[in-house]
C-alpha cells in the first residue's frame, strides 16, 4: 500500500508546491494552454510513443529468443504492455509483471527472462548515459544552470552531500558482502547454494543471452530508435500549444535527459515530470507554464496509451489462458 501511496503523494507534493507559486495570469494561462491545445499534435506525440512501445517489444522478443524460446510478436507485446500498466498502479513491479506473463503464459523461465531484462536496463542507462552527454556536450550552460540551480540545493536540502560518507561505507560493506558470497558459492560453502544454484544459473543464462542475437545489428537499431521516439515525441508534444513551436531540437534532448530523472524520482512521473519539463525550458527563456502544460498533454497521452493497451493486453490473456486450461 505504502508503495503505491508515497509516489502519488510525493507528485501532489511537487504539484502543489510548483502552482502555489503562480499568480492568477499564470493559472489562466496554464487552463488556456488545454483549451486551446491542438490535441492532433498531442495524439502525433502519443503514436510516436507507441512506435517506441513496439520496438521495445521487438528489441524484447528478440532477447527472449536468443534464449531458446521462440515466442512471438504478441506475446512479447502483452508482456511490455502489462509491465508499463502493473507499474502505474504498484511502482516498481512491472519488470516482475513482464517476466510473469512468459512463466505463466507462454512457459520462459522467470530467473531466464528476468536476466534478459537486466540487460535491457543496463542498454537503457547506457544510453541514457549517451543522451546526458550530447546535453552536456552541446548544451552545457543548460546542463550546468540546471544542475547549479535545481540539483545541487536539492542534493544539499536532503543531506545526501553530507551523507557521502556514510554512503560510501555502506556502498563498500555491500560489495565486500558480494564478494564474501561469491567466494564461498565458487568453494560451494554457502548455506543456500543447492537451493538457489538453479536460479542463479537461469539469471546467468538470461545475462548472457545478448551474446546470442542473432541480429546484434537489429538489437542496436531497436534500442536507438527507442530513445529518439522518446525526443521525438517531445519535441512533437510542444506544436500542440500557442509559443510551442519556439521549442529547438537540443532543447527537446534536454527535456529527455532530465525528465528521466523524474521518472524515476517518481514512479510514472505523476508530478514531476510537467513541472522538470517547465524549469528545463525556462532556463531556455521560454514559459515555464507553458511547458509544465506541454509536459501534462504529453503525459496525460502516454498514460492513457497505457492504460488502454495494458487492459487490452490483460483482456487478450484471458483468452491465452483459456486455450491452456
């Protein structure tokens, strides 16, 4: 319950402390921006989340098979779907969700496929990783204003400057423990070996399932294109509002970078994602209403997307598991 509380709560806390700030002009420019929005442009951004959607579930497909299991399209599609849904209502249970539905449906390994989406994280932060640095590259007076200006006092307000320390310590005693364990498994000393060999042997295969695509070229293609649906649909987002179209592409690749970061602050971005979307285009001498407004059109279309196509996934289950019994 406290899961599913604390993401809504913290988002109604990052609402209510960005609007309590505007004045009355603001406020009614705020509503105008959804009154007058031109919502083609909003269902554009929407099916160009979509098209990420889809090469995610292919680039996931693809990672499934190379481990023996040919499913199909669908299938994979139903998992994905059921991931992003399962993840609106409890964050951080979608990846278990998605790895689920293949046990349960369709007979892959839970710890196989769950090690399959390990390296589908790993691939993102790395190219999350890619993104930062273009921002930092080619909008470095952005990236160091943001960071200066919203960041740093963030990071010094919760103390976790002043809990480095403490933090390193603990990091230290975690990997010192790992490799304590990893020693005693290759010894075959440790108490739970025998129980949980077959598991970690299934996560292990699951790791090295990337070794065996058997179109690494197409795996790569997919994961790029992920990422620039994601700026595209950004920078698509803003031609719905008046002033909107003033946006630029960096500014869009900006928006991508460190809106990220508010989803994963907060499960789904409830929140937090319009009001990053607003303070990243201020810093680029546009409204910052305006684009907290761009930022709810664009969430408020993923979030239907999801909603929609996560209950059409369950509903297309249903029937799979009828097949079965």
């Amino acid at each position: 319950m406290l899961k599913i509380a604390f993401p809504i709560a913290l988002g109604s806390l990052i609402i209510y402390l960005f609007y309590r700030q505007l004045d009355d002009a603001a406020i009614n420019a705020f509503k105008n921006h959804f009154t007058d929005a031109n919502y083609w442009w909003v269902l554009a951004a929407t099916f160009v989340a979509l098209l990420s959607h889809l090469s995610r579930t292919m680039r996931w497909q693809m990672m499934i098979n190379s481990l023996g299991y040919n499913i199909g399209f669908l299938p994979a599609l139903y998992s994905v779907f059921v991931n992003y849904l399962v993840n609106l209502g409890i964050p951080r249970t979608g990846e278990l969700a998605r790895c689920g539905v293949l046990t349960q449906y369709y007979k892959v390994p839970f710890d196989k496929s769950f090690g399959a989406l390990v390296n589908e994280r790993v691939i993102d932060v790395v190219l999350l990783g890619v993104t930062g640095l273009i921002t930092f590259l080619f909008q470095y007076n952005i990236f160091i204003a943001f960071t200066d200006k919203y960041l740093v006092p963030f990071l010094e307000e919760t103390g976790l400057f002043q809990n480095s320390l403490l933090l390193g310590v603990l990091a230290f005693i975690g990997l010192a423990f790992c490799l304590f364990a990893l020693y005693l498994i290759k010894k075959g000393k440790f108490p739970l070996q025998a129980k949980f060999a077959k598991a970690f042997s299934g996560i292990k295969e699951g790791l090295l399932s990337i070794k065996h695509l058997k179109s690494p070229i197409g795996f790569v293609a997919h994961s790029i294109f992920i990422w620039i649906m994601y700026w595209l649909m950004i920078y698509v987002v803003f031609f719905a509002v008046q002033g909107g179209s003033e946006i630029t592409p960096m500014a869009a690749m900006s928006i991508l970078f460190f809106g990220t970061f508010a989803f994963i602050a907060v499960s789904g971005g409830f929140g937090a994602y319009p009001v990053v979307m607003g303070i990243v285009v201020s810093l680029y001498g546009m409204d910052a209403v305006l684009g907290n407004a761009v930022g709810w059109l664009l969430w408020g279309g993923q979030t239907i997307l999801i909603l929609i196509a996560g209950a059409w996934a369950f509903f297309m289950l249903s029937f799979v598991k009828i097949e079965e019994e």
